[in-house]
C-alpha cells in the first residue's frame, strides 16, 4: 500500500514536470545584433513592457496580465499588480540583460525578446503563472485572464 502510494506520487510529479515547457532558446547567443548590458538599464513597467532610455518596447511571444484599468476583471487586475511586482524583483536580482529589438507594435512600441541572465523574460513570468505564451505575428486571440 505504502509503494503504491509512492509510485503514484512519483507519477504526479513526472507528469507535473512534463508539462513545463524548457526555456525558448537565447537567440542573443552570440548574436551581434543584440544589445547587452546591467539588468537595472531596463525599466519594467509591467510583466509585458519595458523602458530603455525612455523608450517602450513590448516582449515578444508572452501576454500577462494588465493592470487597472486596463484589465478585463478584478482577477486579472490583481494579477497584473502581483506581476508588476514580480518582474520588477526578476530585474533587481538579475545582472545582465540583452535584447534583440524586431519591428513595432500596433502602439509604436518595439518588440523585443528580453533574456535576463541569458533566460527569457517571459519564460521566467511564466513558471510563476504570470505569463503565457502567446504568438501575435498570427493573430492568435490574446490568452484570458478572467477565466
């Protein structure tokens, strides 16, 4: 009874840590189009954009939750403020980001991958469930957050 016990733990955990998804590769490698400096240049301002010498950009392939008023529910909104707070930690404790800006945003915001410590922005939101994965270059309908 105990085995089976354990057994299914272990299943539990091996399924849980299979449906993570590994890190998206650091197109910044060895990229010489990329900028790289001290984390602390990089403003966040919230889990999905940034500041850099008073400029926006948006991250690329990752959502998270907007603030008020922007947010579409009490939910989302209270997530968007846990997120500020997490991203602006993620930042404080990282020392080096690089970023490969790729065009302009609806909003006139570049698009940038943002990698901290060589791993990217999103990827670190979203092993706190603060981010998800989300592919705008094909339209895909922007992930909920009031479900």
């Amino acid at each position: 009874m105990r085995q089976s016990y354990r057994l299914g733990i272990f299943a539990v955990f091996l399924a849980a840590a299979s449906c993570s998804a590994p890190p998206p590769e650091n197109l910044c490698d060895g990229n010489p189009e990329c900028l790289a400096g001290r984390a602390d240049a990089v403003r966040p301002v919230d889990g999905d954009t940034y500041e850099l010498q008073g400029r926006r950009f948006r991250l690329i392939g990752y959502d998270s939750p907007e603030t008020s008023p922007h947010a579409e529910c009490l939910a989302e909104a209270d997530l968007g403020e846990e997120t500020v707070s997490a991203v602006q930690e993620i930042f404080r404790d990282a020392d080096q980001v690089q970023i490969l800006f790729r065009g302009v945003d609806e909003y006139g915001r570049g698009r940038a991958h943002v990698y901290l410590d060589g791993v990217h922005v999103g990827h670190l939101l979203e092993q706190r469930g603060l981010a998800q994965r989300w592919n705008e270059d094909r339209s895909e309908a922007k992930p909920s957050w009031c479900e």
